[in-house]
C-alpha cells in the first residue's frame, strides 16, 4: 500500500501529484487527522517518556520478544 497525498477543492478530493492506476482501480481514503496536543498531554507524554528512559537506564524492563513470547503461550 502507498500514500498519496491530495486535498479537498469544493468538497472533492483532488491529488497533488499524477497518478497512474488502472480504470476502476479500488482505492481507499483515510483521513489524516492533524490535532496538536494540549500543552498538558504535551506535558504528559513528555514525563511518560523521561520515565521510560529512566526504568531503562536502570534496567527495569522487560525483554519485547520474551514478553510476546509469553504472551502467546497463555491459554
């Protein structure tokens, strides 16, 4: 699947560069939402990351393929 990227002129969808595919090509449009966060989730994610980086200098996490690993052997 690839991105193309076009915008709304009158209310349809128009690419912002040529595009070959073929006649009665499906297609799909995904919108992309652009919000900002807030100064507060700002905030938030900025201490949630800090302390990530924290439980990881002190060694305080856990391994992704033996978590997953784990994981798939619960019944």
């Amino acid at each position: 699947m690839s991105a193309i990227k076009a915008h709304v002129v009158k209310g349809r969808i128009v690419l912002d560069e040529p595009v070959e595919l073929p006649e009665g090509a499906a297609v799909e449009v995904f919108l992309l939402v652009e919000d900002e966060p807030s100064p507060a989730e700002r905030a938030e994610l900025e201490r949630a990351i800090e302390d990530g980086a924290e439980d990881f200098v002190r060694g305080d996490f856990v391994d992704a393929r033996e978590f997953a690993l784990r994981l798939a052997a619960k019944p």
